[in-house]
C-alpha cells in the first residue's frame, strides 16, 4: 500500500463525511456550521486534484470555491441573522420526501452504470499519452480562448445577467424603486 493510496482514501472519506455535514444534522441545522463542512469538502476536493496531478484545478478551487464562494456564502450567512428559534425543529415536508425519493432514484442509477462501467473497465488501456504541459495554466488558457471561446463567454454573460437579476429582485424586497 503506497503513501499515495492512504492518502487519496483520507481526502475521499473527508470530502463524502464533509459533503454529509452540510446537510445532515447536527451540522446540517446551523447555516455556519454547514459553510464550515462545506469548506472541508472543497479543501480535500482540491487534495484530490493534486493527486491526480490537476495542479490548476487544485489551485483555482481552492481560490475560488474555498475562497471567493465560501466568503459569499458567510456572508449571506450573517446577513441572514438567524435566531436560535429559527434554526430548531425538524419536520418532515413534501419537498424533503420528494429529495429522499429523487436521492434513492440517483443513488440506483449510479449504481448501475457504476456496474456497467466496471465490467468493461478490463478492456480498458491508455491510447494516449499525457503531455507535461497537460493541464497546465497554457494549456487551459489556449482551450478556453480557441476551442471553448463561445462557451466560456456564454457562461460569463450568465453570470451577469444573475448578478443582474440578483439585484433587481433585492432592490424589490427592499422597497426601493423598481
């Protein structure tokens, strides 16, 4: 057993147990508590990446996700200002059945082509080599201006256009002039 293993099987079993804190109480119920396992999970997610030699997508979720995202989510958190009384209570509602039932349908299907998958993993071998600028900030940075140009302009229109939309649904809430 490598060092490499041990380690890949602690960043899995820390990224699924902080994934489940987010939602599951006793984390789940306090909006802080669950950004603070969120950000567990996007620590050993970025772990994983090194370990799969993604060094840019390692350093980028770590700086955007763990970083830029999870200081929007806190303060999101504060400004909510939820009092003890809010957070207590559990009740069982149609939209939780509803998650449970979509939960175990996602849950079956992962596990057959899960199955599938692995029955014709033997068959599998490398038909490429990886480059050692694989990955790297040229590489992506050519993809994403040539083959990706269209995509990736779309997404950052996208997101304007929900920064936008964020804004004119607050100012409504607010009272201001719409």
């Amino acid at each position: 057993m490598t060092a490499e293993f041990v380690v890949f099987w602690i960043l899995a079993v820390a990224s699924v147990a902080g994934a489940l804190a987010v939602v599951l109480p006793p984390f789940g119920r306090n909006p802080l508590h669950a950004a603070i396992a969120l950000l567990i999970t996007f620590t050993c997610l970025a772990g994983l990446m090194v370990l799969l030699s993604a060094h840019l997508v390692a350093v980028l979720q770590i700086l955007v996700y763990a970083g830029a995202v999870m200081v929007l989510f806190t303060f999101v958190v504060m400004m909510l200002n939820l009092r003890r009384q809010d957070l207590a209570g559990f009740r069982i509602t149609a939209w939780k059945v509803v998650g449970v039932i979509a939960l175990v349908a996602l849950s079956v299907k992962i596990g057959i082509l899960l199955v599938a998958g692995l029955s014709g993993f033997d068959n599998v071998s490398a038909s490429a080599p990886i480059t050692n600028d694989f990955g790297g900030i040229r590489t992506v940075g050519r993809s994403l201006l040539t083959t990706y140009l269209v995509p990736f302009e779309a997404t950052s229109l996208l997101l304007l256009v929900a920064i936008v939309g964020a804004l004119i649904v607050a100012r409504r809430r607010d009272g201001g002039a719409s």
